[in-house]
C-alpha cells in the first residue's frame, strides 16, 4: 500500500472564502507530504511507493433555470454535476475565490471541497528554487518512476477547451478549461521559456515579435519605478530580478533575483500593479511556433486580455511605412492550430478590444476622425508559416492576399488571436508597417534605423494606452459572450 497523506473528506461550503481555505489546507498537506517523502529518497532512504492526490471543487444544479444571460462566465450551463480538480491555491487565492464566489451566487447551491483521485506529480509538488534530482546518481533517479507519480501527459489534453471533450459515463462535468496536471505542466513551462516565475505574470499580457519594443519597455520600467507617483509598485526582469517603486520597501523574506547567464527563448518582463492588473510583455520572437507555444502556457493563468504589438508587411500600396494595421480578421496560413482550431472557425474581432485599441492611437497620436485614416488602417491581417513567402510564384501568395481582402501580413497575429478564441482569454491585434515588399519596399539596414526610432516608443505606449483603456472595463464585459461555446465551462 502506498504511503498517503492524512485523508480530508469532503466538506460542503457555502462561502467562497471556507472553499477556497479547504482547497488550501489539502494541497498544502499533499505537497508537504511529497516533499517530506523526497527528501527522504534522495538523501538515501530506502521507502515504497508514496503518493498525493490534487484538492477538487465540486457543484451540483438541479435545476434548467439559467443563470443572468447577459454574463459570459460564472454559471454551469444546466442540471448535473460539474467539477474541477485546482492546484497552486497560493497562486490563484484571487481567482478561485471569485469563480467560486459567483457559483454560489448564481445558482445558490453549495459547494463540496474534497480530495480527488487525481495524483500530483512529485515534480509539481516543488518549490520555486527545489531541485529534484539533487545529487543523485542515475540509478537512484530511475527508481523515482516505481516510488513517486511523474507527470502524465495523456492527462493534460486540451480536449475541453477544443470542445472536443467525451464525457464517460456517470462522470461529472468539467467546470473549468484546464485540469490542476494541465496548469502546473504550464506554469513550469513558464519557467523555462520565459525565464520569471508565473507569480509575476500580469493579467494583461503584450506579445511583441521584435527586440526593439522590449528596450523600450525596458527603459520606461525603470522610468515609472522612480516614479513615486506611479500605480506600478514593482518591475520584473528575467531572472526575477525585481526592482521596487523607489518609495517602497522590498517584501520581508523577498529572495533577489538574478539575471540569468543568457537570456530564455521567449524572455518576459512584468509592469507589476498590487492588484495584478498590470502589464507583462513578452518576446515571442519569430514564427507561429513560438506565438503557439506561450499562450498554450499563458492561458493557464487566464489573464484578462493579450495584445500583439509587432510589425507586418503593408500589403496596400496605399500605405506608408510606419502606418498601424488594427486587425478586424485574420487570414490564417500559419498552420500550428489547424488540428486544434480547424481554418472553418471564424476568429471574430472583439469590440471592447477593438475600441479600446483605435482610441489608444487616437490619443496617443492626438489625432482623430478623418485624419486618423491616414495613420490607421483597419482589416484583414495575414499570417503566414513561410519567412520567405515574398519568394514564392507571384500568382500563389499574392492572388489569396488579395483575394482575402488582406492589408498586413506577419507570421504571429493569427496565431494569438486564434489561441484566445481557443482558450476564451479577450484578444486584439495592432501593428505597424516596417516594409512592402509587393511594392518593392524591403527593409535595408538604414531605413530600418530610422523607422524603429520613430516609431518604436509611439507603438509600445500605444498598447500601454490600450491596456488602461481595458483595464477599466468590468472583466464580465472584457470576457465577451462571443467566445463561449454551446455548454460553456462556469470558470473564466
């Protein structure tokens, strides 16, 4: 028999506030067991097999009397019995407490907490600076596999938010997009790719495809942290390294960071508010791959919005270089979601982003009306998996651009706007034309020098506007109804 931690049974609750301490207490007891149990193994102890079980939430409806049809999340879609199982309640204290919170009030029934049946991988069970291995030799690591649960990967799918999801019978509902295996799978992924623990993640996120813009929001971090006056309290660099609003007295027990010997692959830096509100940019690089694979793993943490600032391609010999393209549809040839996403499913814009996004322009540019016209083009953005698509027979490319009415052209915007529509996370598209090469306009070392510093800071405080301006929606109105399915998951 395997060695347990002390059962927790289950328990219904009808505030938030009991939930969300019962889902604590019984994590916190099967991650300390782990550990307890791994220090032992690898200073040599010889044990059996020992296991830990992640805490579930549990609500069952009886009734086909819906909840306020105007809210876009925080209800259950009918009768059953719907459920999740939840991991990191540190992390996520604020956003399990509100899930939990609008499930009590919106079908006014209990909530059960309990243990699930579902194993926690000892590697989850980690702290931020635990090692596993330690100085084990090979052999003792491969015993680990008989002694411990190691991270299953046929239980971390992403059939739910696919909507592709079999229910077995008799078994419950989900009631969230991601299950606790799929989440910390994502937060150590985090990690790796961009080089800062997920606490610091924001919950508006900018992606960008270029250097430049990540200086620029490099230099204006450091602005606003001497800036006593600034709703930043912290600035966050890879390595976690942490620097505080100059008035502010760095957390007790708070570890320094420290830059990392090189940089990640996707590296991230975090604008931090107290109320997690503020504005993480990340470096995705080139290429739908990389746009893929981080917002696979951002949307864990279920951020309020993403926004891609980069440049494109200007398809239109009407436009100019340093011209914005606010994208109202996607043209997708990037291919990394065609199994996940299939190219018959519309990305539709999203009118709180869209908004949101012009009236950053307006006011940074301080223009408006017909003369925003000449800096601003809305339409359709294609996205290609081909750097050199420029190279390819004229009659290819070039016919489907025009014939999909497509003004800009990168290899990234779709991506992310279709992983939001995918994983429910408000998305939107600005970006800025740094060549034409339809019209013979290729990017020489020179002219890019001059196009970067013109239009690189404008850009990076355009979608720092955009942020504000979303910031002050009502998170049940940013979270629009149009991304939900037929029986759409009650957590946000």
């Amino acid at each position: 028999m395997p060695t347990l931690p002390d059962f927790t049974a289950p328990a219904r609750f009808d505030t938030a506030e009991g939930a969300l301490a019962q889902v604590q207490a019984i994590y916190r007891d099967s991650t300390e067991h782990l550990r307890r149990a791994l220090a032992r193994f690898v200073a040599g102890e010889k044990m059996g097999r020992v296991r830990a079980f992640y805490p579930f939430v549990r609500v069952t409806t009886t009734t086909v009397a819906r909840a306020d049809s105007r809210l876009s999340y925080g209800f259950v879609s009918g009768p059953g019995t719907y459920e999740t199982t939840l991991t990191r309640p540190d992390l996520f204290a604020s956003y399990y407490a509100e899930q939990f919170r609008l499930l009590l009030k919106n079908h006014g029934v209990s909530l059960e907490v309990g243990t699930s049946s579902s194993p926690i991988p000892v590697h989850f069970s980690l702290a931020e600076n635990d090692h596993l291995e330690g100085s084990m030799p090979p052999e003792r690591r491969l015993l680990l596999r008989d002694l411990f649960d190691l991270p299953d990967l046929a239980a971390m799918d992403d059939s739910i938010a696919n909507g592709t999801h079999i229910r077995p019978s008799g078994a419950a509902f989900p009631l969230s997009l991601f299950n606790a295996p799929r989440v910390d799978y994502s937060l150590h992924r985090l990690r790796h790719y961009s080089g800062t623990a997920p606490e610091h993640f924001q919950n508006f996120v900018l992606f960008t495809n270029y250097q430049f813009y990540i200086d620029e929001f490099i230099k204006l971090g450091h602005a606003l942290m001497r800036d006593p006056a600034s709703d930043y309290i912290a600035f966050v660099e890879p390595g976690n390294v942490v620097t505080h609003r100059a008035d502010l007295t760095p957390t007790a027990g708070t570890t320094p960071g420290a830059p990392p010997p090189r940089l990640p692959q996707m590296p991230a830096y975090h604008l931090v508010r107290a109320d997690s509100s503020g504005i993480t940019m990340v470096n995705i690089g080139v290429g739908p791959a990389n746009a893929k694979t981080i917002t696979d793993h951002v949307a864990v943490l279920r951020p309020h919005a993403w926004l891609m600032l980069g440049h494109c391609a200007g398809l239109r010999n009407s436009q100019q270089l340093g011209d914005y393209v606010l994208a109202h549809g996607y043209m997708r040839e990037d291919h990394v979601l065609d199994e996940e996403l299939p190219l018959w499913v519309p990305i539709p814009a999203l009118a709180e982003v869209q908004v949101a996004l012009e009236q950053a322009v307006a006011d940074v540019t301080q223009l408006e009306g017909y003369e925003l016209k000449r800096l601003l083009r809305t339409g359709t953005v294609a996205s290609t998996d081909n750097r050199n698509w420029e190279l390819l027979p004229n009659e290819g490319p070039e016919r489907r651009f025009s014939q999909s009415r497509a003004v800009a052209l990168d290899m990234e915007s779709a991506t992310i706007a279709a992983n939001g529509f995918r994983f429910r996370v408000p998305y939107g598209t600005l970006l800025c034309v740094s060549d034409k090469p339809l019209h013979g306009e290729i990017k020489l070392p020179g002219m890019a020098n001059t196009f970067y510093r013109e239009r690189v800071d404008q850009h990076l405080r355009i979608g720092m506007r955009a942020v504000e301006l979303l910031r002050q929606e009502r998170p049940g109105r940013l979270h629009s109804r149009k991304l939900r399915s037929f029986a759409e998951v009650a957590f946000q």
